[in-house]
C-alpha cells in the first residue's frame, strides 16, 4: 500500500475540466504520485476517449459504492480508501488545477501522518461581509456546529477545506467502525444531517486524536465566488502570482466559471 495518491471523482459533465486537471498533474507531478479518477461505469468510455490513456487509472465509482446523485459524490469521495490503494489520498475536484510543482511533502509529514487542512475561513469570510449580499459565515457555522454537537466538542469554528484535502484512510475507517456502524447509520445518512463531509473526517480526528493534527492553510486558490475571480483579473493576478502561495486554483464550476484562469 503506497504513502499517497491523487483521487479525482466526476462525470461525463466534468469531462472537460478533468482533461485540464490531467495535464496539469502530469506536467507538474514531480514524484509520480498515482493519480486515480472514478466515474460512473456509462461514462467510462467518454473518459478513456477524451484523456487518452496516460498519467491516470480510471475506476468505475460503483467499485467503491453504489450510492448515486449528489449525496452519492460526497459518499463516493468518503469511501475511497475502502480500494486499500493507499494510506493518504489527496481528494480533488474536477474543477482544479496544479499551477506549480508539487511533491509528497506537500500533502505528507510522513507516509502515516498527512497534513490536516484546518483553520477558520477569516480571509473568506472578511472579503463576503464587504461584497456578497450575504453572509455566509452564518451558515458555515451553523453546519460545524450541529457535527460538534454530535462528537462533544466547543470552541472555536474549524473549516477542514475547502478542496483538494488530504484525507487519512484509518480517520474514515475509525469513523466508520466506532461511530457509524455503533449508532447503525451510513455514509448518506451522515451526509444528509451535514452536507460537510470535510468537516466529518476534521471533526471525527479531532475526536479520535489517531494521529496529531499539522494543520495547513489550503492547497489552492479556490474562486468560490464569480466576484472574487473579477477581482483578481482585475487586479492584475497571473498564475505566477498566486503560485507563490497556492499548488494550484480552482475555478468553481457552479457560477459558470471558464476552464482555464
């Protein structure tokens, strides 16, 4: 069983997005990390036709489970390591994009121990309150709190993403075999009290203390927004700007966001 792999989950209408990803990883992939892409079995064939056959292997999602719709990704996403491909894998998007070289040591302290994204969103949440309508910060605490509540923890608000995060296969598993088989639930049962499954596996660790949290900022620029993307091409941001400090962006396919920054 290898230290580390890249796991990609999409569909036939991410294909687009996922060929970009591809070629991204292959240019910038230093160590070979094996990168892996599930789809569901009819769209199998579209994949292998538009990225060809190099730099990735494809798995039919329902190898992993036969959950389906949109509960189903996040299942899907959650139930990887159940492959035994690897202890770690970095969890992407279809969406992402490497923009710089990346190695191991980006996502691992050691082969047992990854980098735990963790921290509070500050950044985020101080540039909405001054151009969305909204405030989001209300109901990203809303969601933690009601998984915190579950597992006995007060305090302070952890965002455990956004994506790619580096997720441990033994902190699902844990989850699975001491709180979720316990108190005879599922996955999609999880998911449907809270949609977070990043906040699942941040909270469930800080629970389990099964190893010690490193915590990381995000890997990647993420453009949640189609107002911060105007922002930053208006400001003049390339890609070599924002490489000083992210592995890579992501250009959020739900505001109809182009395929390349």
């Amino acid at each position: 069983m290898g230290s580390i792999v890249l796991y990609c989950k999409s569909y036939h209408k991410d294909v687009e997005r996922v060929k970009i990803l591809l070629d991204s990883i292959i240019q910038y992939n230093v160590d070979n990390i094996p990168f892996y892409i599930s789809v569901p079995s009819q769209d199998i064939l579209l994949f292998k036709n538009v990225l060809g056959t190099e730099g990735y292997t494809l798995i039919e999602d329902e190898l992993i489970d036969q959950s389906s719709g949109w509960i189903g990704q996040q299942v899907i996403k959650t139930q990887f390591w159940k492959l035994g491909l690897t202890k770690n894998y970095l969890c992407l998007d279809s969406d992402s994009i490497f923009i710089r070289s990346f190695f191991k040591t980006d996502f691992l302290l050691s082969d047992d121990i990854p980098y735990t994204i963790c921290h509070e969103q500050k950044e985020l949440f101080e540039w909405a309150q001054k151009v969305l309508p909204f405030n989001p910060q209300e109901s990203f605490k809303q969601d933690r709190k009601k998984i915190m509540f579950l597992f006995g923890r007060e305090g302070r608000y952890y965002d455990f993403g956004p994506s790619p995060v580096i997720w441990n296969s033994k902190v699902w598993e844990g989850l699975e075999e001491n709180y979720i088989k316990p108190n005879n639930l599922t996955f999609s049962k999880l998911i449907e009290y809270s949609a977070s499954e990043f906040s699942w596996y941040g909270e469930y660790l800080l629970h389990s203390k099964l190893f010690p949290i490193y915590p990381a900022q995000p890997l990647f620029k993420v453009f949640h927004y189609k107002e911060q993307y105007i922002e930053s091409k208006t400001k003049g941001y390339t890609l070599d700007n924002l490489a000083q400090n992210y592995l890579g962006v992501i250009l959020q396919s739900n505001w109809g966001a182009p395929l390349k920054y």
